[in-house]
C-alpha cells in the first residue's frame, strides 16, 4: 500500500449524509466533532445529504469530476459500498463515518464505530490504495455471496432490527427454504473445483460480512487477491456448533471450510440465482465471473492500522 499526498495547501472534503443513517438524531455531536477536527483552515468542508442509493452514487460521481479531495460518507456499509464504487479510479479519496449496523467497513479498516470518534480517527488517517473486487464488472468493496448466504439477505432486509441477532435469525429461516445448485468454479484458468451443495459460497476482499462477523481474518484489500470460503450443506450441523465463534475467528480459519485466493475466479451454475453484493441482494446470471481491480480505490485509514 502506498501513501498519497496532496501538493494543494487546501482541500476541498465533501461531507455525503445518508438521510437514513440516524445521523440527524446524533447531529450535534457529529457536527462538533466535524467542526473542531475538520472545519479548519487548510480544509474548505461542503455538506450535501442524499435521498437512496442511486443519488449517492450521482453525487459521488459528481464529487470525483469536480476534484474534490475527501468525500467523508455517512451512513451504513451499503452506502459506503455505493458512493466507494462511484470513485474507483479517481483522485478522491474515501472515509467512512458509520451509521449502520453492521459497519463491517469500518470494522475491518480500525474506524471507530461511534461517529464522533470516527470523524477524529479520519481527520489524522493516511489515503491508501485498496483493491476492488468485481461480479461481472459490478464492484463491491467487502464481499459477494452466491447460496444461502446470500438469500439470508432476502429475510435480514424484512427486519426492523439489525445486527447479529437478527441476522442469525435470517439465516435459520432461509436456511429451511433455501436448495442449493451444484457450483463449478475455474480459479485463475488452473484449478477447478466442483461443488455439489453449497450452502456457504462468499468471495471476500474484506475481513467480516459485518457486526463482527468474521469470514477471512486474513483478508487483505490491498493484496491484489480476494479470497474464496465455500462450506458444503453436508456440513450444517459441524458449521452451526461453530456459528458463534465467528467474533473471535473467521469461516477460513475452520477445517472443512474451502478456502483460496485467487485473482479471477469463473462460476458455473445451473441456473440463474439472485446473489449478495455488498449486502444488496441482485439478479445474476448462470455464469458469473469474479475479479479483482487492484489498489484502485482511495481510502482514509486510521493511522495506528496497518493494512
């Protein structure tokens, strides 16, 4: 990973609110944290809010093309995984402040979950590079699942609650609906692995799905790999004795759990199948075909982090 300095004595941070973060509930907290560590002199801050997904992303694009250095998100890691995708490939640089429930992001770069923390850690962090990974050329930041792990999202969406709890809720209901599809899958035109029933299919190019549930601890971002954690239904009681162990150690690090890093991975499935992004769930072909976009997305990390 490598340092980016700016030669410009002013920098121009854009602060992006998702409306829907809770941030307004918290705002005067925020706002002196925002106030005493970033409204200064060599920086020229700017507020702007955004109403869904789809106008973040407009605006982050925006952001980038008028060569603003910072784009400080608030939100959750669906809306740091929207506005993120948007600046792949410019010169701003991302830093996330977290208002979600899971905050895998922020979890896995060392932000601190509350807002105001977070907004100091970012006010004293480096830029750094970190790879992006692609499904089908559609970028995610954290991870992309293709079984059961994905369709625990359809349930998780429906709840009012978020975090851990429900999510494991999710899961115990989807799991009795959920019939898995033999997976074929070609890593990097070498190596081909069948799969006969997949209950756990997730590519990672982060640590954690998120409330510190962990997938690959030893996840990189800038590694220029992501990582491949398959676990076979046949394996469900062995995987759910060891469910809750995934706040101290990741699905990787378990014996029967498939694991490989890889650059570019092909899957072939039977038929189409919707599959998680960054914790959207989306339509996707029968065959899918996942790579990596090395360091090309700037990112605040907390300076006491190595990545």
């Amino acid at each position: 990973m490598t340092n980016d300095t700016k030669s410009s004595a002013l920098r121009h941070v854009r602060i992006l609110v998702n409306r829907k973060s809770g941030f307004m509930w918290s705002f005067d907290k925020v706002q002196a944290a925002f106030d005493d560590f970033w409204d200064t002199p060599e920086n020229d801050l700017l507020y702007q809010f955004c109403k869904d997904a789809k106008d973040g992303r407009t605006k982050a694009r925006r952001a980038a093309a008028q060569g603003v250095d910072i784009l400080l998100v608030v939100g959750g890691d669906g809306t740091i995984s929207t506005t993120g995708a948007a600046l792949i490939d410019s010169s701003t640089a991302l830093g996330a402040i977290p208002m979600g429930s899971g905050n895998g992001f922020a979890r896995h770069f060392g932000i601190a979950l509350s807002p105001a923390d977070a907004a100091l850690d970012l006010a004293t962090a480096e830029i750094k590079a970190i790879d992006v990974g692609c499904v089908n050329d559609r970028p995610f930041l954290a991870t992309c699942s293709m079984a059961w792990d994905a369709a625990i999202v359809r349930t998780f969406q429906k709840s009012p609650v978020r975090g851990i709890f429900p999510y494991i809720v999710a899961g115990v209901h989807e799991f009795f609906n959920y019939t898995p599809q033999p997976i074929n899958i070609v890593i990097d035109n070498n190596e081909t692995l069948y799969i006969p029933d997949p209950l756990l299919f997730t590519v990672a190019n982060l640590t954690q799905y998120g409330g510190d549930l962990k997938i690959a601890s030893d996840a990189e971002p800038d590694d220029g790999c992501l990582e491949l954690i398959i676990a076979r239904k046949q394996d469900t009681p062995w995987l759910l004795g060891n469910v809750m162990n995934l706040t101290k150690s990741s699905l990787a690090e378990l014996p029967k759990v498939v694991f490989r890093k890889f650059k570019h991975l092909r899957v072939e499935r039977e038929k189409p199948d919707m599959i998680q992004i960054d914790g959207e769930l989306v339509e996707a072909p029968a065959v899918v075909e996942v790579t990596v976009k090395p360091h090309c997305l700037k990112v605040l990390v907390p300076r006491q982090l190595d990545v």
